[in-house]
C-alpha cells in the first residue's frame, strides 16, 4: 500500500506521523509514544465529531508485509509533535520539502502555508477576531507578519487584537488558553465572540 503523508479528512489537510518519523529519521514507534504520553492535549487540539466524542483521526501503511497504523494530524498537533521532537530549522526545511513532493504546486504551497512551520520556535500568543466577530487564538513567533498572512485572499479580515509573551515551553500557553475558551469553541483555533472576556483577562 501506497503510504499517504498528507491526506484530506473532513477537509482538512493532515499530515501523517510516518512521514513526521521518517523526516526526523525517528522509530515511528516511539513518535506514537509521544502521542500517547500527551494524549489529552492532542486530543483537545482535535474538533468535536458525532455523537460529542474526539478522535484523532488514523491512517494505515503496509510494510514487511503487514499492516501499521499511525495518526493523522492537524496543524495544531503537528506542531506540537515537533515541538517534542525538539525538531531543528533544517529538519523543518527537510519536511516542507518533503510535503512538496506529496502533490502539486499549488497544493504543496497552500498546505505550507497552512502548517506555518515558519512560526517554530513560537514566542507569542495572539488573539484575532474577524468581520463576523469570530476570533482567533494562535501562536507565533511575528504576530503582525502571521496575520499579514491570513488576510491575504481573505474576505473576512482579522484585526490583531492581543499578543501575550509565551512564559512556558513552546504551545503550552497557547494550549492552555483554548482549553479556558473550550465553551466557545467553533473549530481548531476559532471561537465565538464570547471568548474576548477571557481573552482580555489574559491580556
């Protein structure tokens, strides 16, 4: 069986911890052993599916003829992989090259964008909330340039409304601040107006 690296799921792009451990030149088992070790928090980076249970979603390759299964992760998640493989610059450049290789052009330039590994380290997290009043809560090392970014071909527009300095080790901040917004939560790092008064407690 082919092994799928990047792979659509609910359409969402997810990149797949074979790939994670092959770039990063890790036993595949002992990257699900992050996983495992973590579980809550990569379960609390997951959105909500039917019947209000969360689940990472998982993929399956065939090697020395038999079947392994690994996870499919999201942008949250991937990075907070990496952050526990204590991953280097190169290693990044080496799986974005990597990912490019999996599709076209123009889809290897649209997931990057979407995986944002530019932004690891991270130093700040931010808050942003767009025309409809929705708002963000991400993570990055430049704030202003990452929502520069979002807004490029966007309709609905995020203003920068908080930037916090990150005081623990890389996403935890972060983390810890959707899991107080939990209640509001719409979809990965989206949340309903609601969650401003949290925010701006936080700020």
């Amino acid at each position: 069986m082919k092994d799928q690296t990047v792979e659509i799921y609910n359409n969402e792009k997810r990149i797949s911890t074979f790939l994670i451990a092959q770039t990063f030149d890790r036993r595949h088992n002992d990257v699900i052993k992050h996983i495992l070790e973590y579980n809550e928090i990569f379960v609390s980076m997951e959105d909500f599916c039917e019947l209000n249970k969360k689940n990472i979603p998982k993929n399956r390759i065939t090697t020395k003829g038999r079947p392994v299964e690994g996870y499919l992760l999201n942008y949250n998640q991937t990075l907070f992989l990496l952050s526990l493989i204590r991953s280097s610059n190169k290693d990044i450049a080496v799986l974005k090259s990597k990912v490019i290789t999996t599709g076209s052009i123009v889809k290897a330039i649209q997931l990057i964008k979407d995986f944002d590994f530019s932004d690891i380290p991270c130093k700040y997290v931010y808050a942003a909330v767009d025309a409809r009043g929705r708002v963000k809560i991400g993570i990055s090392n430049n704030p202003i340039r990452r929502i520069k970014d979002l807004n490029v071909g966007n309709a609905d527009k995020l203003e920068l409304i908080m930037t916090k300095e990150s005081k623990n080790k890389r996403y935890f901040d972060e983390t810890i601040m959707h899991l107080e917004c939990s209640d509001f939560k719409i979809r990965s790092e989206w949340f309903t107006q609601e969650a401003l008064e949290i925010i701006n407690a936080n700020k």
